[in-house]
C-alpha cells in the first residue's frame, strides 16, 4: 500500500512541475531553501510570506500547490512548493510561472 501511495505522491508532483525535495532543486541563496520537506503551510507562510495561488491536484483534491513571488515585473519568478495535505512534499525555485496542476508550471 506505501508502494501505490509514493506513487501517487510522485504523480502529483509531476503534474505539478516535477517538484523535487527543497535540498536539491533550490538555489542555496534563495529564502526557499529554507522550506524542507515535511514543513507545515504555516511554516513556509512565515518563510516566503503570502502566496500568490494555490492549485489543487483534480484527482484526488488533497494535494495542492502554492506560487509564492519574489521580485517585481517584468522580473518576477516564483517559488513552487507542493503539499500533501498540509505538509511540503517537494519544492522548486525560479520559475517564470504560476504553479498549475495539468498546465505549464513555467
């Protein structure tokens, strides 16, 4: 059953640009390497401050992800951290996009 269940987390987070653990995908010097896996959405609230949109997997409505901006336009990129329920499954930084379940993620 924990098989189909990291499946179905690894399927989601593809979905939602291919998020990957904070530790390997986030710039050192960005404030988003402070967000680690397992951390609580009020957790990362207090890290990145609010986030712009949330997007919710169709599938199974539980797993979400958030855009959070940094920098203004026509420079600004997002950080995407992907939740299972309330804890951070995976995060990517730099993106050029708004996180959307099924859409570019940029």
């Amino acid at each position: 059953m924990k098989h189909a269940f990291f499946i179905g987390i690894s399927m989601a987070l593809t979905a939602c640009g291919g998020l990957k653990p904070a530790d390997t995908t986030v710039p050192k010097e960005s404030r988003a390497s402070l967000v680690t896996q397992g951390m609580t959405q009020n957790q990362v609230g207090e890290i990145l401050g609010e986030f712009q949109r949330e997007d919710f997997d169709p599938s199974n409505g539980y797993s979400s992800c958030r855009s959070y901006r940094y920098d203004a336009p026509p420079n600004a990129r997002y950080v995407h951290v992907g939740f299972d329920g309330e804890l951070v499954s995976g995060v990517a930084d730099g993106k050029v996009g708004l996180c959307i379940y099924g859409g570019d993620v940029g």
